[in-house]
C-alpha cells in the first residue's frame, strides 16, 4: 500500500512541477543559444557587438534566476501544503479511512518530498552544466578532477570520493530530519482547537531554538576538546572537519528519529480532525 500511496503523491505533485522544470529547461536551453549565436563575451570584459542578444540574455538570466527560486519556494511549500492539507483537514477523514497505517502515510510524504527536492537539486545542477557547454573540453575536465583529487589528497590525506560522500550523506540526514521537523510542528499544531496554523509555526519556532540551544552547546564542547585542530591547517584540520560532519549526521539522525516518532504517535493516538 505504501507504494500506491507515494505513486499516487508523485502524480498528483507532478502536474505542478513538472511544467514548471520544462519551462526551466527550455528557458535555460534558450539562453544558451542566445549566448552562443549573439553574445559569446556576456560573461567577458570585451563587450559584445550584438546589444539585442544582450538585452536578450539580461532578460533570460533574470527569469531564470526567478524561476531558480520560485521552484525552491514552490517545493517547500508543497512540502508543507500536501502534508496538513491531506491529513489534517477534511480531506484526512479520507485518507485515514483507507486500510493503510499511519506510518505509512508518514513515510509517503516524506519519501514524495525528498523525490522533488532531489529533482530540484539535479535540474538546478543539470542547467549549470548546460551553461557551461562549450567553456571546457572533456579532456580538461577529467584533467582538473584528477589533479583535484591529487591535490585534495595531498592537503588533507583523505580521499575526496570519501569526503564527498560524507558530505553527501551529511546533507540527505539533514533534508530529511528538516522535513520531519515540519511535519511534527504540523501535528504538534492540530492539538489545539483554534489557530493551528499559528500554534504548528510556534511549535516550529520553538524547536528550531532548542536544536540551535543543543547544537550550539554540542559544537562548543567539541571545540574545547579540539581547539589546536581547530587553527590548523591541512590533515589537522580535515580530521576535525571529518568528525564535525558526522557528528552532525548522527545528531540529525536521532533528531529526525525523534521527530518521525513524535508525527506518528500524534497522528496515531492524538489526531484530532474537528
């Protein structure tokens, strides 16, 4: 059932962001065009012979820097809206009449959400590249990686693929405990009977200043004990970076866990739909 659940959230969130990631890809193929017939030295000091291709890109880059953000905003926000808007208002009474567990209803949002943000990040990526068609060979590409990968090798004494998937990793921990944060202020707020926008806000509010209090308080005693490391450069330095990324991964672990609980025990035993 929790597949039917997410193919279902795909498609019904699809018919938005699926025209809006074509119009992002067609205006960032458009502008590359553009740049490549009528204006290659927009980007360069020497000035371009050709003002309307210019004028042309100004207005492109504009729109898509607007767009940039606007698919960011809209993926949050639908994030927000599907969630409370499925669950907790009358549209609940019918998905909580579905032979399905509350778990899993948990998960299927959290799952959708984390499919588009990922979209979002690769489509974001993906115009960069088209951008940059042109700029570089493949061959100097791979040759910058290599001596990238020597170089950081060289600096830190940690393999780059492994720092990158740290870093990586450190990055999905923290895009899923902050969409679970969101949700248990969502059902924190349903439990009260009037102004549940306003109490699940408050809810947020107050738990983003505890995790700061806590994060605050972690990161000062792991200064204290690495405080030489801390001003050095190179493979000192690396091995706190390292620890501080996983430090944070393993507290966002407990804290998405933590927040994940929370949501489902509300729902399940404290759901109030009035």
């Amino acid at each position: 059932m929790l597949g039917k659940l997410i193919k279902h959230e795909t498609r019904a969130t699809s018919r938005i962001f699926l025209p809006l990631y074509g119009a992002l890809l067609i205006l960032t193929i458009f502008t590359k065009l553009v740049m490549a017939i009528g204006a290659p030295d927009f980007f360069s000091e020497a000035a371009s012979n050709n003002k309307v291709a210019e004028i042309i890109l100004g207005i492109s880059f504009t729109l898509y820097f607007i767009l940039i953000v606007g698919i960011c905003v809209m993926t949050l926000v639908m994030i927000i809206q599907r969630f409370y808007k499925n669950l907790f208002t009358d549209e609940g009474y019918l998905m909580f009449s579905l032979p399905v567990k509350t778990w899993e209803l948990v998960l299927s949002k959290l799952l959708v959400g984390l499919i588009w943000s990922a979209v979002c990040t690769v489509m974001i990526v993906l115009t960069f590249f088209i951008f940059s068609l042109g700029t570089f060979s493949m061959m100097e590409l791979s040759q910058t990686i290599r001596s990238a990968y020597s170089m950081f090798y060289l600096q830190t004494g940690m393999e780059l693929n492994l720092f990158m998937a740290e870093l990586g990793l450190f990055i999905l921990v923290e895009t899923v405990a902050s969409i679970l944060m969101i949700y248990v202020s969502i059902a924190i707020g349903q439990l009260f009977n009037q102004h549940r926008i306003v109490a699940a806000f408050g809810a947020y509010i107050v738990i983003t200043i505890a995790m700061q209090v806590i994060m605050s308080i972690a990161m000062a005693v792991f200064a204290i004990g690495n405080l030489e490391n801390m001003v050095l450069n190179g493979r000192e330095a690396m091995t706190t970076i390292h620890w501080l990324i996983n430090g944070s991964t393993a507290l966002n672990v407990v804290l998405g866990i933590g927040f994940y609980y929370g949501t489902h025990m509300i729902m399940k035993k404290r759901l109030n739909l009035e």
